[in-house]
C-alpha cells in the first residue's frame, strides 16, 4: 500500500504535501492565537487589578510569540503609564502604532503620555489623529480641548467643549472644562454660569472645587458677598480647605471687614506659620486696623523667610501713616529698583511728597512711570490732578 503524498514510482505528491504544510501551518495558527488570546486575557486583567510586574511578564511573553503584537505592545504602554513611566510607555505605542497606525488605545495612551508630561502640542496632534475616525468619543474630545486650553487657544477648546454638549447634554467635565476656560480669560461671568450649572445638577454632592471656583469668581468680580456663601458651604465640608480659607479672608477684605478677615488669615497660618504671601495679608489687615505694631511683627516674619515687595511696602505705609514720609519714601525708592513697573510704589512716593508739601516732586515721581510706556489710569488721574492744581 502506498503512503500518501507519494506517487506510484516513489515521487511525492506536491499538491499533498503543499495541503499537508498548509494544514500544519494553520493548526499552529490557530493554536497560537489561542495562545496569545489567553495570555491577553490574564494580563489584561492583572492589569486592571494593579498586578503590574505578572501582567507585564505575560505581555512579554506575548511578543516572544510574535513580535509586534499590538495587545502586547499596548498593554505594556498602559502598564508602564500607570507606573508614570511616561517615556518608556511612549516607546511602546509608538512601536505599535509603527504597524498598526491607527490602532485607538495606543493613540490615547501616546496622547495621555505626552500630556502627563506637558507636551501639550505633541499630545494635541495625536488627539486629532484619533479624532479623525473616531470624533464623537466624549473623553477624546473633553482631553482634546483641555490640551488646548492647557495652549491657551480660546476658539478651539471651546469649539470641542461645546461639540461634548452636543453629544451629551450637561456632560459635566465639558461644563467644568469651559468655566476654567473662560475663567482663564478673565470672562468670570461667562465661567460663573458654567460653574453654577454643575451646582445646580450635582447640589450639596457637587466637587468642593466647583464651590470654590463659583467663589472665586464672585472674588473677581467683587460681589463679595455673594462670593462667601461658596466658600463657607466648602468649609462645611473642609474645615481646613486652604483655598476656601483664603477665599473667605479675602471677601472680608474687599469688604472691608479686616477683623473677620484676619480670623480666616490666622486660620491658615496656624497650619502653614512661614506662609509669606498670608503673613502680608494678616500684615495689612492689622495696618488697617491701625494696629502698626502687630502689622510691623507680621511683614518682619515674612521678611524672615523671604524678601518680599509687599511685606517692604506694607512697613513702608506704616511709615508714611506714623508721618515718617522720608523713611517710607526711602524705602518705596528702594522696592522701584527692583520691581519698576508696579505703579503703586510711584502713587504711594508721589503722596508722600504731596504730604511734603513738594507737589512738584511728586509730579516727577509719576512722570518717571509715564516714561515707561505703560498706561494706568490711577498714575494718570494723579498726574492730571495734580499738573491742574499747579496750573491754578
């Protein structure tokens, strides 16, 4: 009997040795597929699981297998991501998307990546790769726009914000996307009505930092009082908040209220004592309280830790308050060397002048400023004030 795949005279038969090698070939195909599918399936799930050292060991395992396996090169993208081995995750969506240029996952975790790193270009270019076969995918196109905002290009991050809207009404990281957007751009009203939605969805569960952005932005916008429900509803929640901490000192302040100001000034330097920037705010308080000594101890602790121009200016209006207009003016000189274009120092020098009974000077002091090309309307209206008196 003659075996088969051989011809009668002893020759093989190529057409069943060419099924015969197909057949294997398939088989082993197919068992490695098999292979590789349960190997992806373990290692997706150790990674899930924070199990990142196996799911990693598996995914390697993978690419032993075949070398340019996209699950494995993904996954080992994202298991170095959640490590925040940024650049050895890039490496590995790159080499995947080498051979698979648009493969979804290794697009979002390339742009993840660059983003992490604040690459905010290079993130935005691979966003919009993704974006080009997939454009309605809502956390795509919330990054993309954050990534723009991160650019300060006010047009096209509101343009996918507001594309998110479309697709999901009240989608709440575009509403909270497009209050820091406008926020940024010092439209707080704008920002404020896209805070204020979010309040309005979420209600007492709403994230403390929507209560103290609606906060802020009634800070900028000096409706203080309105500004320090937001901030007390987060105290509520967080009694040592910092920001809503300095939220409430800071509307007492516009309001003129220094003694409740100070309460919430104290508060937060009984956690952070070498705080320069509240030590000067504390200091202000007490000097406009007209408690100068205490104001004096707290712009000298500042001082301790740190130069700082406000605390040099606060002792400089305590001198300029106790009739010490030589020393404050001295000292007001000194602060424009090193900071010549805040146009407070030449008000405050040219008003002790004034007190001097030196008009003239004064009006020198704010000619200095003028010649700097820069406008503000405070040093022009005592410029013109004060040019009209002498003319009279």
């Amino acid at each position: 009997m003659m075996n088969k795949g051989i011809e009668p005279n002893g020759a093989h038969n190529p057409d069943e040795t060419y099924k015969q090698q197909f057949e294997d070939d398939e088989r082993m195909q197919k068992e490695q597929a098999h292979q590789l599918a349960e190997l992806s399936q373990k290692a997706y799930q150790l990674l899930k699981e924070d199990y990142l050292a196996e799911a990693e060991d598996l995914f390697k395992e993978m690419l032993a297998l075949e070398s340019h396996n996209n699950y494995a090169l993904v996954g080992l993208g994202d298991a170095a991501r959640k490590r925040k081995g940024f650049n050895e995750a890039i490496e590995y969506y790159q080499r995947c998307l080498e051979h698979f240029p648009q493969n979804n996952y290794a697009l979002f975790g390339l742009a993840d990546c660059y983003k992490s790193l604040r690459h905010y270009h290079k993130a935005i270019g691979v966003w919009e790769r993704y974006l080009e076969h997939d454009d309605r995918n809502v956390t795509v196109l919330t990054r993309v726009a954050d990534a723009y905002r991160k650019v300060r290009n006010l047009q096209r991050s509101q343009e996918l914000y507001l594309k998110v809207l479309q697709i999901e009404p009240d989608n709440a990281y575009a509403l909270i996307g497009l209050g820091h957007l406008h926020y940024d751009f010092k439209d707080f009203e704008k920002a404020k009505s896209y805070w204020e939605r979010i309040h309005q969805l979420h209600g007492e569960s709403v994230d403390i930092r929507v209560l103290t952005s609606l906060g802020n932005c009634h800070r900028k916008l000096k409706t203080y009082a309105d500004g320090l429900r937001y901030f007390e509803a987060a105290l509520e929640r967080e009694p040592h908040n910092f920001y809503a901490l300095f939220g409430m000192a800071d509307c007492y302040r516009g309001l003129n209220q220094q003694t409740q100001s100070l309460q919430y000034w104290n508060r937060i330097l009984e956690r952070d004592p070498d705080n320069k920037v509240i030590l000067t705010r504390a200091g202000d308080a007490y000097r406009n309280m007209q408690d100068y000594d205490r104001a004096a101890m707290y712009y000298k602790k500042a001082l301790n830790i740190e130069f700082d121009v406000y605390a040099v200016l606060g002792l400089a209006l305590i001198n300029k308050a106790q009739g010490k207009l030589h020393d404050a003016i001295e000292s007001l000189e000194g602060l424009v060397k090193s900071d010549p274009k805040n146009h407070r120092l030449y008000t405050e020098i040219a008003d002790c002048y004034v007190k001097l009974g030196q008009p003239q000077r004064a009006l020198e002091v704010l000619g200095r400023f003028q010649k700097l090309g820069i406008r503000n309307r405070h040093v022009y209206d005592m410029y013109e004030r004060l040019r009209n008196r002498a003319a009279e």
